[in-house]
C-alpha cells in the first residue's frame, strides 16, 4: 500500500472511530427526549435565529431561509428529538486515538442540546483538513462542495455524507431535522465569535467580513435547496 492509499485509510478510520464513539455517546439517552412544540422551536430555532439577526442583520438571501427554517422547524411539531452532550468544538485537535481507543478533551463549553452538531462540526473541519485546504477561498468552496452539493465525486467528502447518514440512522433521527441544526451549529458559531471579539476588544470578527461563520451562513443562504426539499 503507497503512502497515500496509507492517508486515506488511516483518516478513514479516524471519521468512523468518531462516528461510532458520538453514536454511542448520544444514543445513551442521558436526557429524555424533546417533543417540539412551542417551548422548543423558541429554544433551538427562534433564539438563534433572532440573535444572528441582532447582531449582524440579514441580507436578503437570508432572511428567506430564516423564513423556511421557521416554517421547517413549525412543521417538527409533535416530533421527539434526542437531547445529548454537545461539546461544541470537536474538531480532530480535541480528539485523539490510540489504536481502537479514542480520547476527546476540552469540554468547558459542553451542554446539553440537540444531536448531530458535533458530527457536522468535526467533518466540516476533518474533511477540510483531509483535503489540504488552505486559505478562505478554498475553505469556503470546501464548505459549499460539503453541505450544498450532493453529487460531488470527492471521497472524502463522501465519507463525510455516510458518516452522517450513519449516525443519523443509528439515533433514528427525522430527517427534516438536519437543515436546521446545520444552519443552527454555523448561526451559534458566527455569533459566539463576534461575541468573543468584542470581549478581546477587536471589531474585525464582529464584523461579516471577517466572520468566517457568517459567511457559511451566507453560503447555506445562497443554496436553499437544502431547506427546500430536505
């Protein structure tokens, strides 16, 4: 085996190793789950939503796909969904294995919310890295080829769609559901970040230009096919 077909298997390996160790980890039940109803959609959806409003306004795009995320997350009315520990930044530097073992760190920030977020943060960053993606142009097409494309031939990205296929079947989760964690995970990371900006004293993340977070929300806005038909 050549030393690329080596790299790919291992980082395989690696996606699977931390798709079974997330299956298993949420689908322990640790919380009862949630039916959506009004309490819920204020939490998960409107919260966010207005928050992303207030604090970097909308573009046009955007607020159509706000308005079919309200609508989408309406319609999840009477539907359960699993409440697990979300660590909120599982990126591969906060995982590490050792050979069938695997240790994840850093859980300051860990609550419990809803599911597959983190599996949707850690492939955004795997799959990039995966890729050698370097510089924001890349990093936004990367993104774009990730989440508003379905028929792109890239293996890894590829791995990335079965491993969330994988752990989206194993906690049985509807699937209308996916859409609006996506769009939820990016709009809770773009504000996070201009919140922390402000507090380190620094205007440029508040700003959308220099939000990478903003602009995958900007992309996601641009692409509604998603929301549309998911």
């Amino acid at each position: 085996m050549g030393r690329a077909q080596a790299r790919v298997g291992e980082l395989r390996r690696e996606l699977e190793s931390v798709t079974e160790w997330l299956v298993a980890l949420h689908g322990s039940r640790a919380f009862p789950p949630e039916t959506w109803g009004d309490a819920a959609l204020q939490r998960w959806v409107e919260a966010p939503l207005t928050a992303y409003a207030e604090c970097f306004g909308l573009t046009g795009s955007e607020s159509d796909l706000f308005r079919l995320a309200r609508a989408r997350g309406d319609a999840l009315r009477g539907v359960a969904i699993p409440i697990v520990w979300e660590h909120y930044d599982l990126g591969p530097w906060n995982v590490y294995r050792d050979g069938h073992r695997l240790c994840v760190i850093d859980w300051e920030n860990s609550t419990p919310k809803l599911p597959l977020a983190d599996l949707l943060y850690f492939v955004t960053h795997w799959s990039a890295r995966a890729r050698s993606v370097r510089g924001d142009e890349a990093d936004l097409r990367h993104f774009q080829e990730l989440f508003c494309r379905r028929d792109h031939p890239d293996p890894y990205l590829a791995a990335a769609h079965r491993a969330i296929a994988t752990y989206s079947s194993r906690l049985a989760l509807d699937q209308r559901v996916y859409p609006l964690i996506l769009l939820r995970l990016w709009v809770l990371h773009a504000v996070g970040l201009a919140a922390r900006g402000r507090i380190a004293g620094g205007a440029a993340h508040a700003s959308r230009a220099g939000n990478r977070f903003v602009q995958y929300v900007e992309l996601l806005a641009d692409t509604r096919l998603m929301m549309e038909t998911s």
